[in-house]
C-alpha cells in the first residue's frame, strides 16, 4: 500500500509528464528490438507447429492445431506492433507523444493476453503447464515500465483468462488446484516486482531533476556573486592612484587601508575601506575606529592596541566587522604599529580584506560537493542492483532455452533471492548515513560459496568464461550469510569483467595459520600498481560504466568482519585473498 500511496503523490507532481516522456524514450528502442525478436521467434514456433502436424499430432492431440491458430494470431499482432515501433522515429524526449506511451501499454497487454490464452486453453490439451504464462509476467514485469494501475489491470486481465482456460480444460483436479495457487503467486510476484522497478525509475527521475534544480540555482547564485566580486574589483582599480600618495601607510594593497591614533580615532581612510564599510572619507576620519565594531567585538580594540604599543602586529586577524547599512562582514585584518623618526609608535595602520564573497561562495561550493555525492549515490543504485536482475534474465533466458523446464525449478529460490538482495542494496544506499549493523550468525564459508556458485557459472557462462571451485575444509564462521553472497559475487563479477573471453576464475578455500582464506584469482591483464593502493576508495574505477562502489562495499563487509583483504597483481591476472580469524571457541575437525 505505502509503494501505491507513493505512486499517488506522484500522480499528481508537476513533473509527472515529464517522467512519462523520459520512460517512453528509454524504453522505445528496447521495445523495437524486442518486437522483432518475438516475430523472429514466432516463426521459429510455427516452423514447429509444421513439424508437429507432419507427425500426427494435430490429429491425435487437438491443442496442437489449436497451438498452430494461437502462433498465428500472435505473430499477426507483433507484426503489427514490429511496424508501429520501426515506422516511428524517436530522435529525443521532446519527440515522445501520449500514443507512444499506449504503443507501450498495448504490447504488454497482448503479449500478456496471448500467454495467458495459450497457457490457461492450449497448452491444458497438451501437457497442462504454465511456462509460458509465468515467463510472459516475468519479462513484462523487468523489460516493461508499467505504472502500478497500468500493471494491475493487465495482469488482472491475463490472469482471468488463464483462470477460466484452467478450470475448463484442466480435468485433473490436483493440478487444477496446484495451477490456482501457482497462477496467483506468479501474478503477485511480478506486479511487485512491476511496481518495485517502476518506482525506482521514478526515485532516479525525481533525484535527478531535484539535484539539476539545485545545481542551476547555486550556478546562478555564484554568477551573482562573481559579478559582485567583478565589480568590487572593478572599483579598487580606481584607487590604484591614491594607493601611491599613501606611500608612508602602505605600498600596494587593494584592500582597506586605515590609519589610526594609539587611542582608536581614525586618521586616514582610504577608498578600499570606504567601499567595505560604506562610510565616506569625511564621514569617518576624527572618529573612534569603534564605530565600525560589532556589539559583541567592542573588547578586540584594547587587546589590539596593547599589542600595538608593545611594537608588535597583529597579522591575518579573521573577525567581523559592521558596514554602514549594519551589515556583519567578515574580514581579515592586518594592524601594523606607525613609527616616528625617533622609532616611537604614534598610531596604528589596519588593512582590511572583506571574505564574506569568499566565504559564502566557500559554503556553496560545500553545498555542491554534497549535491555531487547524492548524485553519485543515486547512480550506484542502478550498478548494484543492475547484477542480480542480469542474473535472473540469465535464468529466464535458459529456461526459453529448453523445452523441459522442470529441471530449472531448483533455480527459482535463487532467482527470488536475488530479487531480495536488489531490495536490500537499494535499502542500504537508502540508509547509508545510519551506523551498518551486521547480522552474523555461525555459517560455513563452503556452504555460502556452494550456495551462489550456480550464480557465479550462470555469468561465466553469458561471459564465454569459465569458474572452477576448489574448496577444502574450512571451520565455521560467525558470517552475514548476505553480505558474505554480496562480497562474493562482487568480487567474481570483477573478476570476470578483467579477463577476456576463455579465461577461467577460480576460486578457493583452505585453512592456514589459525584462518580461513578465501581466494578468488582471475585470469585478466592485472591492475596497475598506483591503482592498487587505492582500491576500496569510494567512486574509484577504472571502468567506463563503473561507479567505484563495487571493491568499497566489499572493504566494508570484510572490515565489519574483522578480517583483512590482500591483492597480488601481474601481468597475468589478480588475487584477491581474504583471511578470516577463526573463533577461539570454534574447534576445527
């Protein structure tokens, strides 16, 4: 409910047309590749369905004619479909127009509609399973940016129809029940996931938007205060003559330049302090310099001149200082002593420098520094949790990959998992400011590794590379199973990014001096030795698409662990060593 009341607010922000423009555009030339593949694939099925009717099938079994009618009426439909992506050209955002944004509704409707009919009243004749619905809301929730309703009324839509296919031509009443629970998980699951992707997309965009604002309005602040500072410059130029006839005060200065009695009375004023202070010559000289004094700064006049008559100076005295219009400034003073020819102090020489410009537009570029990181954060996001959605579509892809599906089913934990990971980090950026708990319990480091190695071969496998695990027996640890899956794979996706196509990751456990080591060695060109020094450091990467969080997050879970990280690098590849300390209490067998 909170995700939907989010969505709500959002409904009625002014940027709302602005985000849909931005999601139509990203997701345009997507959805053109993905049209002419599901064409592609719809004539690969009816290539099929001949060879289905050359054997018999369609006589001995009649959901296999019927199979054939729904390929055709599929492949009609994305055809159409195909023509309206390829015959519009979307050069930008400004191009986007409302109907785009149906173009998008009604391909994930009918691709919907047409998996719910051939799961739920054709494939019922055949074999009585749903793959083909499951897959359809898997790949409309991941590859389609439905809003919450949008999504709601289409998978409430395809999951009428699957219902109604199922009770009226699934005779066995088992897996009549079994597909009424399985029908709603899947459902359920994917419009989450549906809603969870959306609203991350709208979270980028606001965070985006939010921070451009700002960024405009500082750039416009600090363009102020640069013509300030433009024009103050402007008027001390003007003074540069006056500057040389008040050779015995000063040589050469643009700042304010005051002369005064031991007793604080002003002598001589210059032009650079009658434009920080706003007082005239006349208005100033033959009065106590206390005039120019905050209420709270009236004691710093006698500690100065004491220092003064003791032939001392006061140098680079950072303070505050009232202007004519009582404005508070902040400046920097420097008080001389003014000697007589017989080496007697008889006054004081003050030069003064206003910083307000310099310290306001010090604040500002705080600000900004601070705005940068946001953004920075807010674009991590997308790389963390961009590998275990690659992860799932690796599954989902071997599963359209083969006609007998059943011996995946020992993947989907997994997949779920890592659907829970993708939340977790997102909530961790989230809360990044808050002091990390870790939740560690006793584990097996082996256990942990055996766990994710199919996810570790799935990427290998994407990637024309290998991955071998050569684990002995190690000790339990007190571990956070979570982060222990999260360090591991960030490490091996690494690994795997460094080495070209046919290189092998291994990795490796084993018992040394009291610690458990875990090895992970790539195959890859090394990393340079100035690099290495500095690995773990936030935002530091050498890729182009990179964000530099990735090694940082993992210094981080190995120091929550209290245990160390160690690199060796060559030409050859990189190893990555890290040794926990084995409980005193824990005894090895």
């Amino acid at each position: 409910m909170e995700t939907i009341k989010i969505n709500n607010r959002f409904t009625i922000n002014e940027n709302q047309k602005e985000f849909f423009k931005n999601k139509v555009f990203s997701n345009y030339f997507r959805m053109r590749i993905l049209s002419m593949v599901l064409v592609l694939l719809d004539l690969l099925f009816l290539f099929t369905d001949y060879r289905n009717y050359q054997q018999g099938l369609w006589s001995s079994t009649p959901g296999y004619e019927w199979l054939f009618y729904s390929h055709i009426v599929f492949g009609l439909g994305m055809t159409v479909i195909t023509v309206l992506y390829w015959h519009t050209n979307l050069k930008s955002v400004e191009d986007v127009r409302w109907v785009h944004n149906v173009y998008e509704i009604c391909f994930a409707v009918f691709c919907l509609v047409m998996a719910a009919v051939i799961s739920g009243w054709v494939d019922q004749w055949i074999h009585g399973q749903l793959t083909v619905y499951i897959m359809s809301c898997l790949i409309i929730a991941v590859f389609f940016s439905l809003s919450p309703m949008e999504s709601f009324w289409a998978y409430l839509l395809s999951y009428i129809i699957v219902i109604l296919g199922i009770a009226r031509n699934q005779p066995d009443s088992l897996i009549l029940n079994g597909h009424y629970i399985n029908t709603f998980m899947i459902i359920f699951v994917s419009w989450v996931l549906s809603i969870t992707l959306y609203n991350s997309k709208v979270q980028d965009f606001l965070h985006q938007n939010s921070l451009e604002r700002l960024v405009k309005e500082r750039t416009k602040e600090l363009e102020e205060i640069n013509h300030q500072l433009m024009r103050e410059v402007g008027q001390r130029k003007q003074i540069e003559k006056k500057i040389f006839r008040l050779a015995s005060i000063v040589e050469s200065t643009e700042d304010g330049i005051i002369g005064m009695t031991l007793e604080g009375i002003i002598i001589d004023w210059n032009r650079g302090a009658e434009c920080i202070y706003g007082y005239s010559e006349e208005e100033m000289v033959g009065l106590s310099v206390r005039k120019l004094f905050p209420a709270d700064k009236q004691f710093e006049l006698d500690d100065i001149m004491l220092t003064i008559s003791q032939g001392m100076s006061v140098s680079h005295y950072e303070t505050t200082r009232q202007r004519k219009d009582g404005q508070i400034i902040e400046v920097y003073l420097t008080v001389s002593p003014i000697k007589n020819h017989n080496e007697t102090i008889i006054g004081a020489s003050t030069i003064v420098r206003d910083v307000s410009a310099q310290k306001k537009i010090e604040k500002e570029m705080t600000r900004m520094d601070q705005m940068n990181l946001v953004g920075e954060m807010a674009a991590s996001i997308g790389h963390e949790v961009r590998n275990p959605m690659t992860t799932v579509r690796g599954f989902l892809q071997l599963l359209a990959e083969n006609t007998n599906s059943a011996k995946y089913s020992g993947y989907i934990p997994l997949m779920i998992s890592e659907l829970d990971r993708a939340n977790h980090i997102i909530t961790e950026f989230l809360s990044i400011s808050r002091t990390k708990v870790t939740e560690a319990t006793r584990h097996n480091l082996n256990d942990i590794i055996n766990s994710i190695l199919p996810l570790v071969q799935v990427d290998a496998i994407r990637s024309d590379k290998s991955v071998t695990a050569q684990l002995d027996v190690v000790p339990d640890l007190i571990l956070d199973d979570k982060e222990m899956r999260q360090m591991i794979l960030n490490l091996a996706r690494n690994g795997f990014e460094a080495m070209s196509k046919g290189g092998c990751l291994t990795i490796r456990t084993h018992f040394e001096d009291e610690k458990v080591i875990l090895v992970i060695q790539d195959e890859g060109t090394g990393i340079k030795p100035e690099i290495i020094d500095r690995l773990g450091t936030p935002f530091l990467t050498t890729k182009e698409t990179g964000t530099g969080l990735g090694l940082a997050v993992c210094y981080g879970i190995v120091a929550r662990h209290n245990a160390t990280i160690t690199i060796e690098s060559s030409p050859m590849g990189s190893t990555f060593f890290v040794k926990f300390k084995v409980p005193v209490s824990n005894n090895y067998a």
